[in-house]
C-alpha cells in the first residue's frame, strides 16, 4: 500500500505543482489509517473490542474513504451487541464501495439476528451478486432459510455453498441439520460424516450426527458421538447422555 501511495503521489505531483504539501498530507494521513487499521485488527483479534472500535474510528477519522475500516468497526460493534451501529457502518461502507460483497453479508446477518429476515434475505443476494464465489454467503442464507422454514431454497443455498467450496464443513452440518428437518436421516450422517471428516473437533457435527442416529435407532452410536461432542464443549450433550445413554451404560 504504501508503494501504490508514493507512486501516486509521483504522477499527480508532476502536473500540479502547487497541491504539493496538500497531497502529502493526504498520503501521511491515509498510511497513518492503515498502521492504526491494522493495530485494529491485532487488539480485535485479542477479543478486546471495545479498543479495536477506537482504533478502526482514528482510521476513519484520518482516512473517511476507508470502507473497509467502516466495516470492521461493524463487525466489532455487532460482536458488542451493538447491532444498530453495527448496520449503520455497512451502510457507510457500502456508500464507499459498493462492490466489497462481504459486507452486504455482514449487513444481512445482523439484521437475521434482528429479525428483519426479508431485509437480510435480500441483502445475502447482493453480496452473491457481488461475489459469485463468496461460499460463506450461500451457507449463511441456506441457513436462515432453514430457520424460516424454507427448506427448497435453503437446500439451493447449500448445495451451492458446498460446489463452490467442497471443504467448507460448515456447510456439510448445516445441510445435515436440513435433511434431518425433512426426515433424510442417512443423507444427514453422510454430511455430518463429511463435517466432521474436514474438521475432526467440530462439536456441533457431532452432537448433530448423534441425534440423526438417534432417529435411525442406532443409540450405541449415538451416545459415542453425544461423549464425543460433550468432550468438545457441547454442554446440551450431557442432557442428551444423561437422558438417553445411561441403560446403555449399565447393561
């Protein structure tokens, strides 16, 4: 970035001479965002949010231009609870540049937990438009789709996800979760299979395969995948092996 500035800097330089020390301060001014940007970045990753919104805000206030800072301060404020400041920042990022794909689905999955489902809907479609390989945005709305009971198109979204990234294992639990829903339990195991064959500690794969077992009648099985899940983190799987596996454990 900082190559691209000096060049820049160069070129325009030559033609206009006496915008000189104004565009120095403009390029001092946006390095200067991106050092504090990535500092943003660090103090985030450190799960200390509420630093990272004041670094991603000094990046703003010296670069206004900075979508990408726009939306990582979203993404901050909706990991506070912040959902309507959150919206407020992808709505500016996606002023600035309207072609960064993940932010419409950033934008759309706070409005799913906001509840505004046809808003998010809509802007889920924006960001595939904008990113035709962006994978994460069909399994996000594959599963709100799920949750709202719209099991046709929450399959499309899936499947998609899955031809465009075959190793994305979230996918795989999500359209396992959605067999289930439609009584496919085989189909089901043969997802969580492939989840959990992708990433060896994903719980949730677990504990999900152990129920479509459970439906299939195959409890021994079942019960190994809830201990399993348990040992991963997932606390409702004791209340799955507390409730159905000690007869199996007394025989």
């Amino acid at each position: 970035m900082k190559k691209l500035l000096n060049i820049l800097f160069i070129l325009v330089s030559i033609g206009c001479f006496s915008q000189t020390n104004k565009l120095e301060n403009r390029v001092d001014s946006v390095e200067k965002a991106f050092i504090i940007y990535n500092l943003g970045i660090d103090v985030y990753e450190q799960n200390n949010f509420d630093s990272a919104i004041i670094m991603f805000s000094r990046a703003i206030d010296l670069y206004p231009e900075f979508a990408d800072a726009y939306n990582n301060r979203g993404v901050t404020r909706k990991r506070n609870g912040d959902f309507f400041g959150a919206i407020r920042d992808y709505d500016f990022a996606i002023q600035l540049d309207p072609s960064i794909s993940i932010v419409y689905n950033n934008k759309a999955s706070a409005e799913r937990i906001m509840g505004d489902l046809l808003q998010a809907e809509s802007n889920y479609t924006k960001a595939f438009k904008a990113d035709s390989s962006n994978f994460k945005t069909c399994n996000n709305s594959g599963a709100m789709k799920a949750e709202i009971q719209d099991y046709t198109g929450a399959m499309e979204d899936l499947s998609l996800c899955i031809e465009i990234n075959p190793l994305y294992e979230y996918a795989y639990n999500n359209r396992g979760y959605l067999y289930i829903k439609l009584k496919e339990y085989e189909l089901a195991i043969a997802d969580f299979d492939k989840a959990i064959g992708l990433n060896h500690e994903y719980a949730e794969a677990y504990e999900n395969r152990g129920i479509a077992k459970e439906l299939l009648g195959d409890m021994e099985s079942a019960c190994i995948d809830w201990k399993k899940a348990a040992e991963l983190g997932m606390d409702y799987s004791y209340v799955y092996l507390s409730n159905d596996c000690q007869e199996l454990e007394s025989e």
